[in-house]
C-alpha cells in the first residue's frame, strides 16, 4: 500500500465526490466536488491501514475533501470526460446480446457499476468510454452509445 502521489501534486477527481455523513457542516449526499475538477494534495494518510487517502484541496470550490487513490489521476493526464457516473441509472437504448441471445431489452434499466475511460491505447484507435453496468439477472460492458439517461416516467 503505497502512495501514488505526493504533497503538493495537481490531481484530478475522476467521479463526483458526495458527502458520506463525515463532512463538517454538510449533510450525507451533498455534492462536495464535480467529477473532472482539479486540486493539490495537502496529505496523505490510511483508514483502516489498507487504503491510502489523500486530503485534496479543490481551490475552485475552496474546499478539501478525502479521495481514495482510486478516485483521483494525476491532472496532467489525459481527461475523458462521461455522460454517466458511478451508481448513476441509466437504460439500455438497444437491444444488448451476448452469444445471439438478446439479455437485456431497449428500455431496460440498469445501474453504473464502473467507468473505464479508454486513452486511445492497447489496439483501440481513438478515446472511448464504457460502463459495466449491473441490469436485472446480470452485468455486462457495454459502450457509451448504447445507454440513455433513465426516465423514470
């Protein structure tokens, strides 16, 4: 358990950062700081002494939140920015299949597990997005396109 970054280094929050009852003065949910936002690490430290957490201080919304090391990348870093986010609900806008069998339906809906933004690197040609997104009976990796904000209507 090493730390991946150092005092005084630029980072960038990869999803949005939301109260979890721990923050003076704000109530569990509230938003502290939007996904893509940059900041400079104040501290580093442990919780439970098997992740590392980093104090980040956010100058554009001058505050400093905790982030996990999985939460943050280093803000020279090629940004790719997402439609969706971890735990938003989204719906297939196709039908998906796996092996010839249609597993999930147009309009089913389907919950964020996981963003995986693609450099460009390892054969693909461009950068891309995918989500492995967790639908009734089963989760699966799907491409941006075929998801759609949910209508809960």
């Amino acid at each position: 358990m090493d730390a991946q970054y150092d005092y005084g280094e630029k980072v960038r929050v990869i999803r949005t950062i939301r109260d979890d009852g721990t923050y003076p003065g704000k109530s569990r949910g509230d938003l502290l700081v939007t996904r893509g936002s940059t900041g400079h690490i104040v501290d580093v430290g442990t919780f439970l002494q098997d992740q590392v957490i980093y104090r980040v201080h956010f100058l554009d919304h001058n505050i400093q939140v905790g982030c996990r090391q999985e939460e943050i990348i280093a803000a020279s870093e090629p940004w790719i920015d997402s439609r969706f986010e971890f735990r938003q609900q989204v719906q297939a806008t196709v039908d998906l299949s796996t092996h010839g069998e249609v597993v999930v339906r147009r309009g089913d809906q389907g919950q964020v597990l996981k963003v995986i933004r693609n450099r460009g690197e390892e054969g693909l040609d461009s950068a891309s997005v995918c989500y492995q997104v967790r639908f009734p009976g089963r989760t699966l990796q799907v491409p941006e396109r075929v998801l759609g904000e949910w209508d809960d209507e």
